[in-house]
C-alpha cells in the first residue's frame, strides 16, 4: 500500500462521507485514497476537532450514527450531562464513544504526530484499509463572513444553526498552508486514473481545500480526469446549508451553477436525474455529464453512485 | 462565607473523604474547610487528573460511586471502550461522567484559574457549599521508591496496583511549593478551634501535604488543637496499601506507630475501640486519645466519628 491510488476523492462532511463510503466498497484499499476537508476544525475544551476526518472515519469503519450523519452509532451523553451540570460548555454536542477520538487525536498531536499520522493510525486502528490524509498538516480555520460579523465555522454552523445571514467566506491560516505532501505525491502520480470531488458543501466543504495555494492548480493540470457529484439535486441539498448559503450570496441554486463553479479543474460532472435538463448547459461550459440517481439512501445506492463515477472518470 | 473557618480537615483518599462527609454533615459550610492533598496529581491523556480532589468533591456533592469510593455514581465507560478499540492508553480507568470534571478543570487550569479557583468553583456547581482547598497551587508529584526504581504514584498505585516493593517516597516539587494562601490564613486565625487529621494513609496522603515547607511547623505552632483519627484498625487499614507499605518500611503497622508518627505537632488521637489497649503507650506520647468506632460503614458511623472528634477537639 505505499505505491499511489488509482483514484482520490476529495470530500467534506455527510454527503461526501456517503459516497465515499460506497467508493471503498468497490475499491481496493491501495486504489482509493481521501482527501479531506480540515477548515471546520477547531479547538474545543482543549481537545483538536476534526469534525470531516472524523464523519468520514466513522462512516468507513461502519461505526458512525446512521441517523444523525455525524458522530458514533450506539453514543451516549453522559459525558455531556455531567459538563452541564458544572457549568461547562455544551453547545457541542460530544459523545462518550466520540470524545476518545478527540482525546486520543489531541495527545498524539500534542505528542508531536502530524494530523496526518495521527489521522492513518486512528483510521487503521478502527479497521480502515484505504488512506484518509487531511488536506494540510497545517491549521486553516474556516470564518464565516455574517451580518454579524466573522464568525468562526463552528460557531455559525453549530451554535448558530446556521442563522446568520452569510456574505463570505475566509479560510485563516489559508495562505501559509502547505499541500499534504502525499496529496502532491497522488496527483503527480501516474497511477493516477481520476479524482472525485464529492457531493460536498462547494463553500465549506470544497473550497477550503481549494484554498490551499497551487492545489486547485494542481487539479486544473493533473494528466487524470477531474469530477464533481452535484452536491444539488433540484435545486436542494440533501442536508445542511448549502442553498441557505447560495440564496444569501445571491448565486443560482442550481447544479449547473456549482459546475461552472469548479469548471476551471473539471472534465466531468455528474448530473441527479431530476437535472438532466440541465445536461446541456454544462456540457457547454466543456464538461462531459452522467445522469444518474445521486440521492444515496441505501448502501447499493453508494456504490451504484461511485460505479457511475468511475464510468464517467472511464470515459474521460 | 469570607470569614475563617472553625475546623480544618485535612484529607487524602477514600478513608478521608468518608470522615469529611460525617464533617460536612454536623458542620455549617462557614464553620468547616477541607485542605486537600494533591501530591497524586497527574497530567494523564492531556487531561490535569486530581484524584484525592475528586473522591472529596464527588463525596460531599453525594454522587460518588459508593462500591469503588472513587469516581461517579452510575458511571459509563463507554469512553474506555472507544479508547481501547483507538490504542490509546486504558490503565487509568476514566468513566464518561468522571471526564467531564478532568475535561472542564484542564480547561479552567488552562485558561489561567488556580487549581483552588477552579476546585472552588466546581464544587460550588456540584451544590458544595464547604470550601475546598488543594494544599498548594504549585504542582507537587509524589514518587515512590520501589526496588524497581522511582515510580510515578499513579503508576504504582493504579498501574501497579501497588505491586512494587517501596523504600521511600519523594515529592517532587514540594521544596518549591508554597502553602495555599487560605491554608496560612486559616491555621492563622483566631477563629480557628481545631484541626483534624483524617484516616488517610500517611506515606501518600498526609505526608505529601506536610511536605510543603511551613505547613508541618505551623500545624505544629497553629494556637487550636490539632487531632487525627487513626487509619489503622487492629493492625489493618480499610481499604489502600497502608500496611503493606507499613511492611515494606520495616514500621510497626500499629494506631500507635502512626500517632507517634504525627506527634511533634498533634495534640489528640482517635483510636477505634479495638485498639484499646494501645491508649496508655499513646498518652505517653503526650497525646489525649478519644478510643472509639472508627469503621465508618453508614453515614451515622461517619456523622458519629465526626462527633467523636469534635468532641476530643473541645477537650483540648
């Protein structure tokens, strides 16, 4: 496994994880590797939160909480009740199963392990084969521009639910964040056979990663095909505040938007059913286009879903 | 509540805490304070662990675990079992309630409190009206001298589980450790009517709290009586290595030793009934003794002894 995959998939939070989920069940560990959005993570009671690593390591353990979308399966709170009562801050929600990671997180990289590392043993501990890398070793801290003011991403995400009105992002740290270094290693690869931009939040979820300097010209030049999987499907979101947020920066709430939004990197996208109307126009901005069912209900509609990514990537 | 207090307990582990209860109870909050040893704090997982704190704490508020003497009632460990499947560290057993006091007091350390800031706040949370002081702000860690070389406490205590043959103890820090503030201030006071000694091991529980310069001297000079309640029972402690470090001293493992032990600044001695016989030897040690039931079963036993000392202190 230390040769360089076939394919990477670049992936933010519930949506991505879900995809990504059915990408790992169809390919081998040493084909499949993730990159993974770290802007949204923070520090809180001390402990490092990587709230993307995380949604995405429990969902390829098969240990995530399948009704919430993030956190473990069979959590509990206990941990949480009793912060309440002295007086601690509860406004993120941290289970009992959940707060080991963030403390065993915390005291490697205190110890001196990149998140990188911290991240390949944690994921290998819980039985994951394929490499989950963050985007940067280095901190990048997502800040939401709102009526009231910037705003730091959890904050406005979970705190706020989101209310705020939004006019823009900043990605702090961005600027000085070098690539992970096996990112560079991947898509300079020749082994490399496509990359899959997840159904991911393009605003918090995409584009942190993207701001990563040379990395969105990387996708632009890299010899294998680029993807996105329409994070829309009929104008909506699956979940969370992807078209809140396109509605208060006035952008269309389209997939075709989100296409032409990545066009620049993109060779190919792919299309929910309910859009193929809008097939057309993005394959006038230059992208070749798979229609197919993108809502991922079922474990055989993820897999179904990476199949028809990695048809798409084939045609490339 | 600014005013001093009439009575100091002085106290250790699980022993201690009992007595401190049966004092708490018979004892308004501004008439009784507790000065705790700290000598067993450790940084563990990251997380600033206080156990002797604790097992007062969780005591006095009542929801501590009655089976173990240590840790929460109706605690979890849901947090212990995600530890272990991550490969994190699991000898120190931390339930998902218990976390929650070491999360927010790392936290509150962090942010600048004092550890008797931060205590006094968290035990006011809890509903603990009594004050509860460390010995001292400044970190004192007791060693033990083993035949396997010099151990961490909580290594040899819980690791360990006192397995080590021990030849001494050192407490690193304590040359540099200034006595809490309050402590001065109270054993200064006027107001002050009398000290007690709780049943707590004097090798690791005492002994450390009497390791930080002045604090034997002035419990030896303070005007009020100082007493201690014997933690031997007819040759045998409760519960704790006591007398197996007793052996391993080459130190009679006698109520008698322990009272001799203590006397350059003690003026009264509690014995259990089945003790009696020791009395005279005690008294020529300059002691008054008050022999009495000393087996703290029920809360009666606690609130009885807690009687019995008060009592003796009133003799004085």
């Amino acid at each position: 496994m230390t040769g360089s995959p076939a394919y990477l998939a670049i992936t933010g939070g519930i949506g991505g994880a879900k995809l990504s989920l059915g990408l790992a069940k169809i390919l081998a560990a040493e084909e499949l590797a993730f990159i993974v959005n770290t802007g949204d993570d923070f520090k809180h009671l001390n402990l490092h939160i990587s709230p993307d690593v995380d949604t995405l390591v429990y969902t390829l353990a098969g240990v995530n909480n399948p009704e919430t979308g993030w956190g473990r399966d069979g959590e509990s709170w206990q941990f949480m009740a009793a912060m309440e009562a002295l007086g601690g801050e509860t406004w993120f929600q941290l289970g009992d199963k959940d707060l080991a990671m963030h403390i065993e997180r915390t005291c490697r990289l205190q110890a001196g392990q990149t998140l990188t590392e911290a991240t390949g043993e944690l994921s290998k501990s819980l039985g994951i084969g394929h490499r989950i890398v963050p985007m940067s070793d280095d901190p990048v801290h997502t800040r939401v521009q709102t009526s009231g003011g910037l705003m730091d991403f959890q904050h406005y995400f979970v705190r706020e639910q989101c209310a705020p009105k939004v006019s823009g992002f900043e990605f702090e740290g961005a600027g000085n964040a070098a690539i992970n270094p096996e990112i560079v290693k991947w898509l300079n690869s020749e082994d490399l056979a496509g990359v899959i931009i997840c159904p991911s939040n393009p605003f918090v979820s995409i584009d942190p990663i993207l701001s990563i300097p040379g990395l969105r010209e990387k996708l632009r030049d890299c010899k294998a095909p680029v993807i996105a999987v329409s994070p829309l499907i009929g104008g909506e979101a699956i979940k969370g505040p992807t078209v809140k947020i396109m509605n208060e920066l006035n952008v269309p709430t389209t997939a075709c938007w989100v296409a032409q939004y990545y066009a620049d990197f993109l060779d190919g996208f792919v299309l929910d059913n309910v859009d193929r109307a809008s097939k057309p126009e993005i394959e006038v901005a230059g992208l070749q286009v798979n229609v197919t069912n993108t809502v991922m209900v079922t474990l055989d509609d993820r897999m179904q879903l990476a199949r028809d990514c990695l048809a798409l990537l084939s045609k490339l």
